[in-house]
C-alpha cells in the first residue's frame, strides 16, 4: 500500500462537500459522528443529531440488505453479536465503494498529530474532542489500497476509526476520493455543495452517491433529455432503493430502477430525513408481469392519479411498451378506447383491451418494517424497527392523507396500500 501525500483532491473536496467559504461549525459538529449501533436495536445505526443520515441511512439499508440475505426472517433481530457488528457494517461499507470504482480504493485517515493534538487545554476537559474543521482537514491523509479484499481487511483492523468522533466523515471522504473528484462533479451536474451550508443535509446527490455509486442529480430511469440538455439518472436497477415524499409533491421523478430494486429494502425521504424500509418478502421485488409495467407506464403519463390519459398520450404509450405504434392503428386504437369522444383513455379500458388476463407479482399482504435512526423520532425514545402488516386494496384510487406522510410516501411505490402499524402508531418519516 503507498501512501499518497495531501493534495488538490482533498481542498477540493472539502469545497465539494462544505462550499468554498468558512464551513459553518455548528453543522459540522453534526456531521462529527462514529458509526456506533442501537444498544435496543443491535443491528441498527444511530444519529446523533440530523444532517448525516445521508450516510448512515443508505449504509443501514446495506446492512440490513445483507441480514436479509444470510436469513429467511426478521429473527437475526435477535442473534447480533458485537463481532456482527462490525463484520456488517464493513460490509456495507466496503459494498459501497465497490459501487464507486473496481479498479482502486482510497482511505482518507487522521495523522498521528491530529489525535494528539485535537484535545481541549483544559485539565479538566483533557479527554473532550475540540471541533475544528481546519485542523481536520489539515490533518487528512490517504492510502491507496489496490483490491476489495484489502479494504476490507483495512477497515477490520482500523474499526475504531470508525466509530469514533471522524467515522462517517472519513469513511464519505474515502467514497469521494474512490469514486474520483473530478467524476463527482460531473454527474452531480451543480455547483452548490453538497452538504446544504445553512440546514447540514445531504444533496440528492450525495444520496445517489452512496447507494448507486454514481453522484447523479436525478432519480429517474437512464439519462434524460430536458430542454436540449442531457441529465443523468439513475444507470441500472440498484441494490436497495429510494422512494421520497418529494415525488408527491411533483419534485421528482423516481424511476423503476429505484422503486423496484434488487432487494426489499428502500431508503425513504421526507423533506429533511431519510430512513429506512424494509421486508423479509422477496415477492416484493419479482420482476414486473407485463400487466404490472403497463399500468406503471401509464400511470407516468398520468401525473395527477386520475387513472386516465389524454388521447393523444396513447402512441407514447404503446411506443414505450413496445407494442405497435403506427399513427394509423394508434388512430384506431384511441376511437375505439374513446366511444364518447371525451379526449381522454381509462385505465381500465386500455388494460382490458390490451393486458386483459392481468398478473401480479406483488403479495396482496406482507411485512413492512421501518428504520429511523434518530432516538428522538422514535415512539419510545429509542431507536428500535417499527413493524407493520401492509395491506394492497384491490381499488386504483388512492385515499390521500396528507396529515399521514409515512403513507403518501409509500403510495408513491404502492398506490393503493394500507399499513396497520404495530400499536397502532404510525413510525416518523422524519
């Protein structure tokens, strides 16, 4: 391993993260956290306070992933060792960086001097950690380390960096410089910082970043053309996905790739958290019927979840569906799904007339269980999984409730779900 002096890269992402001002202390104090587990939930990450769960919430999705995987049920709740720990969370960490490059890897570390020296003057306070983003960033430095295997053989042996005060912060650092400056600035197509300088929260971003490996702006399916510009989204279907009350509120787009990820498991965003969504049923993410992506496509052309579309909408539909297109038969086709001459075609009247043997992948009923790594959003004040039993009503129409977040964001993914949360109380979003 060669040890690689500070350089441009780490100024510059400093300015990436932070912007090229003074970086407000009081925000990165909020971000100076370790990575340490719930002592009520032994496979759940806390946060202190809010900003970084931008980190902590993907890196618990991963976790939680992968204890899915190495069990059939949500009974590992129950078996996690400290030694589990540990080996789960480098892991997911070492997951995520793979997603960032293949080639080489990058550590960013305090030196010596800055655990020396980082301590207050007074006798009383010697073992309190002083705040001070100048002297942590004067006192980074890296090491290239050639294969996965490597890192994770790193991380093993330097555990404690990890959870001490720098851990998320070194370990975000170490994603960047894997996944190479120059490149996450040229998806993440902005130049605002990442880290918002007034609130402390992660940039869309910076979420892409750590659950896809790709620094993109948008959560849409592949690159999209807006206005003559190309603008990048998400490259193939993820690990764990992402699904945002934002999309109800018409900010975004988020693509199949993100709502049907390869695994049961969704980083969940309100307007200022992220948490954490998961199930032990793998029915969840079967690949789609053909019934079940023609109603997803034409749901896309139907924004406002009226379950019509404006007939002109219908060649897009079928285009996209790889159905036939030809301006004469769409002609047809839409006189025939339009008798009244309204301007408009019913769901149900373009499924019976072209999916009209109807499959599902998706359980009628499952568990869905939540993560929210802040104590305080918690019910009882501790951070613990909060279960529901989720039901799929057989109706299109959905039932908005906008004083229940925690459901108008999950009918972004279903929707016509209904959740009975576990003593009745609905888990925060934020």
């Amino acid at each position: 391993m060669a040890e690689i002096a500070p350089d441009g890269d780490i100024i510059g992402i400093r300015n990436l993260l932070w912007g090229s001002g003074d970086i407000r202390v009081e925000i990165f104090k909020r971000w100076s956290q370790g990575f340490y587990f719930s002592e009520n939930e032994k496979s759940a990450l806390e946060q202190s306070e809010g900003g970084p769960c931008a980190i902590i919430a993907p890196v618990q999705a991963y976790i939680l992933k992968n204890f899915l995987l190495e069990n059939s049920s949500l009974q590992f709740r129950e078996n996690v060792t400290p030694e589990m720990q540990n080996l789960s969370l480098v892991n997911a960490l070492v997951e995520i960086l793979g997603l960032c490059n293949v080639q080489k890897y990058y550590m960013v570390y305090l030196n010596d001097d800055f655990n020396k020296s980082d301590k207050s003057g007074d006798l009383e306070e010697s073992n309190v950690v002083k705040i001070d983003p100048v002297a942590f960033h004067n006192s980074l430095e890296v090491v290239e380390i050639p294969t996965m295997l490597d890192v994770r053989k790193y991380y093993m042996l330097h555990i404690n960096n990890l959870k001490n005060q720098y851990g998320i912060l070194l370990f975000l650092y170490s994603v960047i410089y894997t996944r190479g400056l120059q490149q996450v600035k040229s998806e993440s197509d902005t130049t605002d910082p990442l880290i918002d300088e007034t609130y402390g929260y992660g940039s869309q971003s910076l979420i892409n970043l750590m659950i896809t490996g790709r620094a993109t702006t948008y959560v849409w399916d592949h690159d999209q053309d807006v206005g003559g510009l190309r603008l990048q989204g998400i490259e193939r279907k993820s690990q764990v996905g992402f699904i945002t009350i934002m999309e109800h509120l018409r900010y975004c787009t988020v693509g199949s790739f993100y709502k049907n990820p390869n695994h049961p498991v969704w980083v969940l965003a309100s307007d200022t958290h992220l948490t954490v969504l998961f199930s032990d049923d793998k029915k969840l993410v079967a690949p789609e019927t053909k019934s079940e992506q023609a109603r997803r496509i034409f749901k896309s052309y139907d924004p406002d979840g009226n379950n019509f579309i404006k007939g002109n909408m219908l060649g897009e539909v079928l285009q996209e569906l790889e159905l036939v297109s030809e301006k004469e038969y769409v002609e047809i086709m839409r006189k025939k799904l339009d008798e009244e001459c309204l301007g408009i075609i019913l769901l149900d009247a373009f499924m019976q007339e072209f999916f009209p043997k109807e499959e599902t992948s998706t359980p009628d009923m499952f568990t869905l269980v939540h993560y929210n790594g802040l104590a305080q959003s918690n019910i009882s004040g501790l951070v613990q999984y909060h279960v529901g039993s989720a039901i799929l009503l057989e109706s299109d129409l959905k039932s908005i409730c906008e004083s229940n977040p925690m459901l108008t964001v999950l009918q972004t993914k279903w929707p016509n779900i209904e959740v009975n949360w576990c003593n009745n109380i609905t888990p925060s979003l934020n």
